[in-house]
C-alpha cells in the first residue's frame, strides 16, 4: 500500500469513526488526519456520511423485504395485513429488489428441496449406499462406494460423501 493510499485510509476511517461517535451523541475530537489534512478530511468526511447513509437504507429496505417475504407466506396473514404494512410504510425500487431477490432465493430452495427429495433423487440414493453399507458385506466404506455407486447411478465421491460418519455395521 503506497504512503497516498494509507493517507486516504487513515482519512476514512477518521471520518467514520467521528460520525459513529458524534451520532451517538458525543462531540467528537479533532484527530490528527483532521489537523494535518483539513480539506482532504472533509471530503473523507461526505464521502463516509454517504456511505453510512446508504448502508442505513439498505439495511432498512432488506428489513421491510424480510418482513413482507414473512407475510406473503404465512398462513395467518392475509393481503389486508400487507396492504397495512405497504401504507404506513411505501415500498421504494431498493425494497423490491430485496424481495425479489428474497422470493427467488425461496423458489430455488424450494425447487432443490423438490428434486433431492423426488423418487430416485439424490437423498434416495443416499439411503440405499448406507443401508447397503449397513448390511456389513464391505470391509470399508470406500470399496462399498466404489463397488455399489454404479449400480445406483450415482459418482464414487456422492457415494463417499453418503457413507461419512455413518456406523460401522455389525458383523454377527
């Protein structure tokens, strides 16, 4: 890091600093980086105050995101407890954008869910290389990986994965 850019650093994380103290109520001291570089700091300062600003805003937005995501799929709320919440609050672009990250974030997971769970699918498949496993007919978990994934239609290393920290079978 060149001497410019630890200046600049210095610079901003003065800034920040003041403003965290000074919205806590409590005036905060001229620094060094305040004293030294007078106009520079108050670039630093804007700078950092936009920052704040829009993390404070974003954080907000997400917030109100969650928070219809929640109303949208909860079984007890209805459209006209949305509606109440959208007309003390107004959604803006920034919030819609959460949700739909939000909605699609869910739809996704759900979609995933759906095929590991279908007949066939991969949490099937698990169930069978350990209850093959279980059987107590391999000496290691490796060698039943390798010898029983084909059969299953699965890879040697899903087959592996399947089997960690399953028990050892019972050898009677």
């Amino acid at each position: 890091m060149s001497n410019r850019e630890q200046i600049e650093w210095l610079l901003l994380t003065e800034a920040a600093h003041d403003l965290e103290t000074e919205s806590q109520g409590t005036p905060a001291p001229i620094g060094e980086m305040q004293r030294c570089f007078p106009e520079e700091y108050k670039v630093a300062r804007k700078l950092s105050s936009g920052i704040a600003h829009s993390f404070a805003v974003t954080v907000l937005s997400t917030r109100q995101a969650e928070k219809i995501s929640e109303m949208i799929h909860s079984e007890g709320e209805g459209l006209s407890s949305i509606q109440d919440v959208l007309n003390m609050q107004p959604v803006n672009a920034l919030t819609l954008t959460h949700l739909v990250k939000l909605e699609r974030a869910r739809n996704a997971k759900k979609g995933a869910e759906t095929r590991h769970n279908k007949p066939g699918g991969s949490r099937e498949k698990q169930a069978k290389i350990r209850a093959i496993w279980a059987e107590g007919n391999f000496t290691n978990r490796d060698r039943c990986a390798e010898e029983e994934s084909g059969a299953l239609g699965m890879s040697i290393s899903a087959a592996r994965k399947a089997l960690r920290n399953t028990p050892e079978p019972s050898r009677c």
